[in-house]
C-alpha cells in the first residue's frame, strides 16, 4: 500500500511541477509572436510596437570643464514641441522623448548668466549620446570686470569626499526627474 501512495505522491508532485513550470513560462515569458490586427483591406498587419523611449540627458559644464553650471535654462525643440527645463545643483538636465525616431532633427538650446548661448541643431540619436555641453564664458563688459565664467586654474569643489575634482573626473549621474515629451502622429 505504501508503494502505491508513494507513486501517486510522485505522479502529483510531476503534474505540479510541469504546471508551475507552464505557469511561470507562459505568464513571464509569453512565446506568442504579437497579435496581428486585420485592416479594412482584409490584409494582416502588424500590431504597432510600443514607441521606443530615446533618454536626452547630459550636463552643463564651462567650456574649461572646471565648473558645472546649474540653473541653465535647457531648451529643446523638436518641430512645433518645446520644452525647456532648468539644470540642477550639479548641472543636470533631463528629457525623455517617447514616440520620436532617433532620426528626426531637434535644436537644443542653452542660457546661462555670464556665458554665451549654446545652439546645437542634431538628430535625435546624437543628442541621446552627447552627455556633456561646454558654454563658453561671456567677455567681460567693464575693464576691470571678471564677470562670472570660468576662471583660469579654478577648480570644482562639490559633492563627495572633500577632494576638489574637476567636473571631468566626476561620475556622470543621470537625473532621475526627466521631462517627458510625447510623439503625437
């Protein structure tokens, strides 16, 4: 009798197993190819993908890239849609592009006091890769005047184990708070 119940017990304990299996394969990892919508023609065709996310995202750093620049107004236009944020404490800005080819053309553009305004006119793909943007210090107005751009020799002190480091020896850190930009076809 024993040996009967220790052969149901693993016949049960198969059948579990196989469908626990199924469960955790087909609910995680589906293997269905996308579902295929027919068009008034009567033709297949394939379900739109959901729309790749293309991250904008980089810094503001001086063009000596000993100081970041924080508060730079960060503007970018693609077609009609603008956007424009303003950098963080450690010159960070953040766009995140949802519905766009990495192929369309887009203007950044970038404001800060005491430095010359940046335009870079890029596709999308080379925004996306581009994480560092060096501003240029503006003349300054007065003789006598330094105004506020980078100075020769200075050195960054921010963030971290109290080493003064130059914004280039710094770890880049995406910012976490991007502005979303959707594609409306």
């Amino acid at each position: 009798m024993s040996s009967l119940v220790k052969g149901i017990g693993g016949i049960l304990a198969a059948l579990l197993i196989f469908a626990g299996e199924q469960y955790i394969q087909h609910h995680f990892w589906p293997d269905k190819p996308p579902q295929q919508a027919q068009g008034p023609d009567g033709d297949q065709h394939q379900s739109p993908l959901l729309p790749e996310v293309i991250p904008i995202d980089g810094r503001v750093i001086d063009a000596g890239g000993t100081r970041v620049i924080e508060n730079a107004s960060v503007e970018l236009a693609i077609g009609p849609i603008h956007e424009s944020e303003s950098t963080d404490t450690e010159g960070r800005y953040a766009f995140s592009l949802q519905g766009f080819d990495p192929q369309t053309a887009a203007s950044m553009t970038i404001e800060a006091s005491g430095y010359k305004r940046f335009t870079a006119n890029l596709l999308l793909s080379s925004l996306e890769q581009d994480k560092e943007q060096k501003l240029e210090a503006q003349a300054p107005t007065a003789p006598g005047h330094l105004g506020i751009g980078a100075v020769v020799r200075s050195v960054y002190v921010g963030p971290g184990d109290g080493q003064a480091k130059v914004p280039a020896q710094l770890k880049y850190v995406r910012r976490i708070d991007p502005k979303v930009l959707v594609a409306h076809n």
